[in-house]
C-alpha cells in the first residue's frame, strides 16, 4: 500500500519572519507536518540578511523581495 502522505504538500503563509519565536504556531505546525509525512512549506516575508530560499528543519521558506515592505 502506497503512502499517500507523502505525495501531499502544504504550504503556509504567514505575515511573521519565519522561524522566530513570532511565527511559534507555523514552527509548531510545519514540524508536525513534516513528522507526519507531508511535504512542508512556509511563504513569508523576508527579514534581514535572510536568503529568498531555505530548507529549515525539513521545512521549505520561501522569502521573495517582493512582499518586502
């Protein structure tokens, strides 16, 4: 039987800089996301130095310029 989990992806968006203490309940939830087999990803704004692209945790951030404030 296939995983069908593993074929599903979330995305999350979120006005917070991600991962910070601010941004807890999308931390919290994009682990349990990925420990639960799933795809995880968070789109936010960027902040400070940060690069447009990461893998945190297991987590895919997306930081584009353009919702730069």
């Amino acid at each position: 039987m296939k995983n069908y989990r593993s074929l599903k992806k979330v995305l999350q968006i979120t006005q917070a800089n991600f991962p910070t203490s601010s941004a807890i309940r999308v931390v919290k939830e994009g682990l349990s996301l990925r420990e639960a087999g799933y795809q995880s990803a968070v789109l936010c704004p960027p902040f400070g130095s940060s690069s447009e692209h990461e893998i945190w945790n297991g987590i895919e951030i997306f930081r584009p310029k353009a919702l730069a404030n």
